[in-house]
C-alpha cells in the first residue's frame, strides 16, 4: 500500500511542478481515490481482511492456549513447592522456564509469519487494486489519478473511489 501511495505521490508531484505549463494544467483530467475506501469496498480487499483475520484468531487461540498452560504449570508448581525437595523443584523451575521460552519463540514465530502472510496477501491485492486503477484511468481518460493521502483538498467530483471499487469487484468475479 505505501508503494502505491509513493508511486501516486511521485507522478503528482512530477505532473503538477511549476514545470507543467498552466494552459496544460488547467486541462488536466484528475481523478482521486480514497485508498481506505477502496480496500474496505472491494471484494479483493475484503476477502485479504477476512483471510488475515481469521489467521490472527488462530494464532491467537495458539497463544491463549499456551498462556493457559503455563498458567496452569505455574499454579501447580507453587502448589507442589513445599512437598517437593530441591532438586525437584529446581527441575521443575528449570522446567516451566524452558516452557515459557518455547511460549515466547511461538509468540515471535506466529507474528512473523502472520506479517509475512499480510505483506503477500497486500501485496497481491495493490497490484490487482493498481492494475484496476491504471486501466480504468486510461479508459476513462484520466491524466492523473491520486490517493486522496496525496492531496490536501479535492473536489468529491474527482473522487473515482465507488467506480474503481465496482471495477475491481466485476473484475474479480472473472
């Protein structure tokens, strides 16, 4: 999302520089795109959202578990302290601590394949949203379209969010 965001931030800055004769500016066809909207409305984007959460719930639930368990160790471990000799209870410290390591290499292994999943699942779904946008931009006979991120004030006349959106959905039907 950020790349589209540069890229669209790049070509207005090199398409409205002083370098741009005023006559050509004025005749300018801009069309502007609320990225948020567009993700939240397109099917693609929703599917992404869903997918994510679904896998961040799994994950979740993982962890939950693994909390509970160390919980569970942890109570019944103080429980057994004064039964149990030294030597156990060194053991079984040793034990719940080699737990609790296993617990956080989990936690850090689900983040990092839960960012890796969302990078791949964003990734796909800015280059179809992209791909979408360019076509119908030159279909449409836009000079230039913007993520609204880009722009500090534009008219709602140029906002082609809803058009783009029912684009993209008829597009990933096919």
């Amino acid at each position: 999302m950020r790349k589209l965001m540069y890229l669209f931030s790049c070509v207005a800055a090199l398409t409205l520089s002083p370098v741009a004769g005023s006559a050509e500016a004025a005749d300018l066809k801009v069309g502007v795109v609320v990225t948020q909207n567009l993700l939240g409305g397109a099917t693609a984007g929703q599917q992404a959202f869903d997918k994510l959460k679904g896998k961040k719930e799994l994950a979740q639930e993982k962890l939950d578990k693994r909390t509970e368990e160390l919980k569970e160790m942890e109570a019944d471990l103080q429980k057994r302290a004064m039964v149990l000799s030294v030597e156990e209870r060194k053991k079984a410290a040793e034990d719940f601590d080699k737990r609790q390591r296993e617990g956080q290499r989990l936690k850090e292994d689900l983040e990092r394949d839960l960012k890796r999943e969302e990078a791949e699942l964003m990734g796909g779904v800015n280059r179809f949203l992209s791909r979408i946008i360019i076509e119908y931009g030159e279909a449409n006979g836009y000079d230039l379209v913007l993520d609204a991120q880009a722009a500090v004030y534009f008219s709602e006349t140029m906002d082609i969010t809803e058009a783009v959106v029912e684009r993209a959905n008829a597009e990933w039907k096919k």
